[in-house]
C-alpha cells in the first residue's frame, strides 16, 4: 500500500481542444509534474499550450496567418534514415520531407504569413520562425511612424518626444528601430520597410552550428514542400530568405528554456513582429517575471481545464 501511495497512477486529465475536435493533445498528471519548478518542460506541454494559444489566446485574424508545427515535427524530419529509408535511391532531403508531407497535407503553409517550429536539440528548447515563406518577389510595406500619430491622446512629453528625434528612432513591438528613410518627400510620415521576401529567425541561446543547421533544415524542407504544393521548383536562398539570430529575453537557469519558447509564441501572436530590419531585437519584449509565472498559469490552466471537461474535482489521490 505504501508503494502504491507514493507512485500514484498516470491519469488523464485533459484532451485540448476536446471531442468531437480532432487533433487533441492529451495531458496526465505525469505530464504536469513537469510543471515543478527547475523541472524541464515536456513534449506534451509545449504541444498543449502551443495548440491553445492558437485556438483560444491569439486574436483570429492572427491566428488565420499563423501555424504552429508540432513539437514531434523537427524530430522527425531530422531523425536518421532506417534501414529501408537508406536503401532507396531518392536524395536526403525527399526522405526527410516524405516522413512529414502528410503533416501538412490539411494545411498550405505558404499560405501563412507565420510558422513556428518548436526545436528540442541537446536537451534545449528553441524556436524557429518562418515570416512570410509564400513570398516570391520582394514586397515593400508602407506604415506610419509612430511619431505620426501623436496628437491622437498618446503624446510624449517633450523632453521624451526631442530626445527620441534627435536620435531619429521610434519603437516598435518593444525594440529602438532606425526606421528606413522616406521615400516620398510629399509626406515625411509614410517610411517604406526594406524589401522583404520572408525569413526564417531564430529566438534563443543556442549553439551557432545549431543555429545553422536549423536554418538550412528548414530551407530544404520548404523547398520540397513548394515543389508538392506548387508543382514547380523554387529556390530559398539566403539571398530570399535571410536568416537570422533574435535577439531576445532569455532565461537565467538551465531549465526554463521550455517556458521562454512559448512566451516568444505568445508574445509573437499576441502582437505580430511588424518591422523586419534583421537580426530582430527584442531585448525588452516581455519581463522575466511574465515568465515566472507561467508554470503556475499552465498548470491552473490545464486544471480549470480539467473541471470543465470532467465537471468534478480532482480526487485526494492525485493531489492538487
């Protein structure tokens, strides 16, 4: 009895998003132990709260532009051949896209402005976004400074509003940009962005060959998907597609490196990035503190969850 007590069952606790929906992800009790603290987040948690942001957190015209791969989806296009895998005459990169092309098979993504791709190498999580991979000529966006819009209730003060132009920067999503220079002196407000194709950015600590490796995985796996989806052969090069390393908050032990991923979701779909001058910096675009938190918020989350699916209590047994 005693042994019983202290290694309590695995129970299933929640399957989000819940039937009749398909695709849900199943959560135990096990699965929220990972949840203690200096514990190393999961597949199933990252998954999970990955698939609720989507659904229930991020506004929908965000969430209509966006998709967010499985965390088991990089795992399998890099796993290594097997044995009949390697006797077949197709090169690497048809393999590794033919083990995931059913994946997408509900889904173009280059029909997406926003992919994210949880990457979990060497015991870390990190991520990897891909703007706008359906862009095939370069395209130029017009938007107003924010200096344009003051006068509207959101003025600076002075000593703020002169400082900022005499350095000639305005923030955007957080971050101290140079915004482009005017290209029409008719109206100094409208600035043009840099031409743009789309690109593939990764936020988080991690390795440079990591960081490589990702990026020209991820090249590949678009181009074999473009030549499925599109019937035609399209190159992602680094002219088109740049990539680059963000520059980010990051955490400050060796354990919380699950929670910043999804706080960079979070943050990303809650307001999209709008200004594309790489590397991205986003030193300040969201306190620690809001990451802290987050274990906690997760597992009242999956608990509230839980009393809603299940329309009781947890029972002594599992102990919450």
């Amino acid at each position: 009895m005693a042994s019983l007590l202290s290694h309590p069952p695995v129970l299933r606790l929640i399957q989000f998003p819940p039937p009749p929906s398909k695709g849900g992800i199943t959560v135990t009790t096990e699965d929220l132990e990972c949840l203690d603290n200096g514990q190393f987040l999961n597949d199933v948690i990252i998954d999970f709260y990955l698939k609720y942001l989507l659904l229930e957190r991020a506004p929908q015209d965000v969430a209509d532009r966006s998709h967010v791969f499985s965390s088991f989806f990089y795992k399998q296009l890099t796993r290594r051949d097997n044995a009949s895998e390697d006797s077949t005459s197709i090169s690497a990169q048809q393999r590794r896209h033919q083990r995931v092309k059913t994946w997408t098979r509900h889904v173009d993504i280059f029909k997406k402005d926003f992919l994210f791709v949880p990457v979990n190498q060497e015991a870390h999580w990190y991520l990897v976004v891909i703007c706008f991979p359906g862009l095939e000529e370069p395209q130029c966006e017009e938007w107003r400074s924010p200096a344009s819009r003051r006068g509207t209730g959101g003025e600076k003060s002075g000593k703020a509003q002169a400082e900022e132009e005499a350095s000639g920067s305005e923030k955007l999503n957080g971050v101290t940009d140079v915004p482009p220079s005017p290209t029409n002196t008719d109206n100094q407000d409208k600035l043009t962005l840099t031409e743009w194709k789309g690109g593939l950015c990764v936020c988080e600590c991690v390795p440079y060959g990591c960081l490589m490796f990702s990026l020209s995985v991820s090249v590949r796996y678009l181009q074999s998907e473009w030549e499925v989806r599109r019937g035609s052969v399209r190159e992602f090069s680094s002219e088109q597609m740049r990539g680059s390393h963000c520059k980010v908050p990051l955490q400050d032990n060796s354990s919380d490196c699950g929670l910043y991923l999804l706080q960079y979701v979070e943050s990303f779909l809650q307001d999209p990035v709008v200004h594309f001058e790489l590397p991205l910096r986003l030193e300040h675009w969201f306190p620690r503190q809001q990451v802290r938190r987050k274990r906690d918020e997760i597992r009242d989350l999956v608990l509230n969850l839980y009393r809603h699916q299940r329309g009781d209590l947890l029972g002594d047994l599992v102990g919450f």
